[in-house]
C-alpha cells in the first residue's frame, strides 16, 4: 500500500466513481481501476460495492478511508513541521464554522491572519455543529467552531468559548414592539419563522421555546438566516436569532428579550486530539480564541479545567 494507492482511493471514495476520480486526479480511467485493483489484491478484501456507474464504500473502505484521512493529514502535519524547521510557515489551515458565527462573529479575526501570514492558504467550512465536530474527528478541520450540546464520544478536545444571547425579532412597526419586555403569552399569536427542523440550531430555539412554555406555530423554514431575517423584515412573523445578526438592523427589524427566560446558546472550540499539532494552527488557534474571548486556548483550558 502506498500513498498514491491511497489518494486514488480516497478520490473514488469521494467522488463516488472511478471516472469522476480519473478526472479529478487528471489520470486515466484504466489507471485508476489498477491502482484500486492492486490495493484491494493487497489488502486481501474488495474495497467497494459496485453499481452501474458509481461505486459505494463497503465496511472494509469505511475503515479504510477514516485510517487514510489520519494518514493524509499527519503528512500534512510532516509538511507543515519541516516547513516550521526552515522558518517557511506554509501550509493549509482547515477551519469549520456555523454560517452566522462565520458572518458576524469571524471576519475580523479572518482578515486578521490572512494580513498577517498571506502565505497560509486559510480555508473555511460551513456546516452544522454534528457535521463539523465529526470532520474534527476526522482530522478534516483542523478546528472549528460549533455549538453545544456535542457528541462526547468523538476524539476532540471542547473548549467553552461564551454564551451568545439568542433575541427574539420582529418588523420594527409590529404593535408588540410597543412593549418594553416579552411575556408568553404576547407572542403566542405570532407566526414563527425558523430554521429546518433537525438542525442543531432548530433543535436549541425549541428547547428554549419550551424553557418559556411556547408552542410555536412554525409557518417558514429556512437554513439561511439573512432569509430569515428578509422574512421576519416583511412583516410575517417573528423568529429567534443571535443577537448579533440583527445588531445594525434596529430601522427595520426590533430585537427583544423575554421577561422570565434570558436566551442563549453556548459556542465551543473544537481541537482534533493530536500529540503534535503544527505551530500555524496552533498560533491560528489562539488568535481566533482570543479574537471571540479574550483568552487564549491555553487560558481557556485552565479557566475551564472540566473540558475534555
């Protein structure tokens, strides 16, 4: 087994069939059908389930791939270490965010270290916190930034960042704007728009929904929250978001807080767990901790000595 073997695989793996994987890799179909041949001959078991034209993991490649993610990214880590020993800071780092974090809470801090170390290709991805936290696992990401509750089986070191108020919004000329505070009872007649159901975001908004005794009437659902918000703007129906998307927006949407219940949501860092970690990630790691907190990873473990 070797590594172009494995990189064949990986993009087959991936792209769901050998001529997708051939294009990709710029080599040719029969190329690609030898070196997957030849590792499985190897391995001693087939790799893939055939059908039609598109080839799907069986257990024995499931395994397989999550081995060679780990593999692919400790040569990613060799690199980036020999690359540390000459003083060549080079590399990629993979950073995994929710799309409203990255939107109003990352930029900054993004431009920040790409102004400061132009030479580190900074690669961003957007997804749920079980999508993220399980590409952290992976060793995909390097880091990410996702919500809790999270997963405490996955190999990943959480570090509690802060909590972020969660608001709830309607059109700024809506009569219940008139009022300084919320009770229950004021919105129950409001039409909630919402993000999907199954989302970890629509899984947190009802259980605080519930803390307050709402049954909400959900009559829009979208995974975009600038939708959300275009919707709530015109005027049908209120939503609950992070109070800092709606900061700039008081013209057109009003932002407002429960009497008996106070929203929010706690963010988290998660930290593949590696015995070596490269020193951009790392130096990007605190940079982006102490941009959203204050503190460093370092001062975030011992603020939270409970994290694991």
């Amino acid at each position: 087994m070797d590594l172009q073997q494995l990189k064949v695989f990986r993009e087959a793996a991936k792209s769901g069939g050998f001529t997708r994987a051939s294009a990709e890799l710029r080599l040719s179909q029969s190329t690609v059908s030898l070196h997957i041949k030849r590792l499985e001959e190897e391995l001693g078991c087939p790799l893939f389930l055939r059908a039609r034209k598109r080839v799907y993991l069986n257990d024995a490649g499931r395994l397989l791939l999550e081995h060679a993610e780990r593999i692919f990214s400790a040569v990613r880590d060799a690199e980036m270490a020999l690359g540390e020993l000459t003083e060549q800071q080079r590399g990629i780092i993979r950073l995994g965010s929710g799309a409203t974090t990255l939107t109003y809470l990352l930029p900054r801090i993004l431009g920040a270290q790409q102004k400061r170390h132009p030479e580190i290709e900074l690669v961003v991805t957007t997804g749920s916190s079980e999508m993220l936290a399980l590409a952290v696992h992976q060793q995909k990401l390097d880091m990410a930034v996702v919500m809790q509750p999270v997963d405490p089986s996955l190999s990943i070191e959480w570090l509690p960042l802060f909590r972020e108020e969660l608001v709830f919004i309607v059109s700024s000329s809506h009569p219940i704007t008139e009022k300084r505070s919320l009770q229950a009872d004021d919105v129950k007649d409001i039409p909630f728009i919402s993000f999907h159901e199954g989302t970890a975001m629509r899984s947190h908004v009802d259980r605080e929904l519930e803390a307050l005794q709402i049954v909400p009437r959900v009559t829009m659902e979208f995974e975009n929250i600038e939708a959300i918000k275009a919707m709530v703007r015109a005027g049908l129906g209120g939503a609950i978001l992070p109070a800092c998307s709606v900061q700039g927006s008081q013209a057109a949407l009003r932002a407002m807080r429960f009497r008996e219940h106070r929203m929010g949501r706690e963010l988290m860092l998660a930290l593949p767990k590696s015995a070596y970690v490269p020193r951009s990630i790392a130096n990007f790691a605190n940079r982006l901790a102490k941009g959203l907190t204050g503190k460093n990873v370092q001062q975030l473990r011992e603020s939270h000595p409970g994290a694991c």
